[in-house]
C-alpha cells in the first residue's frame, strides 16, 4: 500500500513528493489482536473476540461454531459493536477494522 505523505525534512528533500511504502506478507497469517479493537472502540472482550473472528474472515455462522454461541447471541453482540464503531453494516466494520494494527503469528 503507498500513501501519499508531506516531506517533514529541512533539507535538499524539503517540498519534494513522498510516499510510506507499507509492505506486507500476502501469505503470512495474521491475527486481529481483540485488546487493541477492546481498546479501540471501547469493545467487551465478546464483542472484541467477535471483531477479531469477522475480521479474520469468518462469518457469523462459522463464529458461533468456533465459539459455541447461539446465532443470537452472536447477532446481539454485532449490534453492539456496530454501534460502538459507528457501522451499519458488516462489511464496513471489516473495512474500518482492517485498518488497525494487526499481529503476525506463526502459521499453525
């Protein structure tokens, strides 16, 4: 991802165009850390670990599988994380939470 930056330098550089580079691993696996989304917005840890589990890709039914919840139970708990986010629809929360830092781990 490159994103447009300002160059804060005081130098030969100064006014000249720059850009941050972020490179990353498409194949390293990475997991949602739920404390920095419970940080974030102000999550329970269920409403993070839900957060952490949607933005790792799994959907509502496979959530209440992996976490032996109801479909309601989980439901409930979106609704509260859609409103503490300010989304109103799941693909939006993944595209904001996707923006906050995320932790590699090993592949299992």
């Amino acid at each position: 991802m490159a994103i447009p930056a300002r160059s804060r330098s005081a130098g030969p550089d100064i006014g000249r165009a720059s850009v941050i580079l972020q490179i990353t691993d498409p194949l390293a696996r990475t997991r949602p850390d739920p404390a920095i989304l419970a940080d974030a917005f102000d999550l329970t840890p269920s409403e993070a670990i839900l957060a952490a589990d949607l933005l790792g890709g799994l959907s509502v039914v496979e959530v209440t599988a992996k976490r032996g919840r109801s479909v309601a139970t989980v439901r409930t708990h979106l609704a509260g994380v859609l409103a503490k986010t300010e989304t109103a629809r799941q693909s939006d929360l993944v595209r904001l939470l996707s923006r906050l830092p995320r932790r590699t781990r090993p592949p299992a």
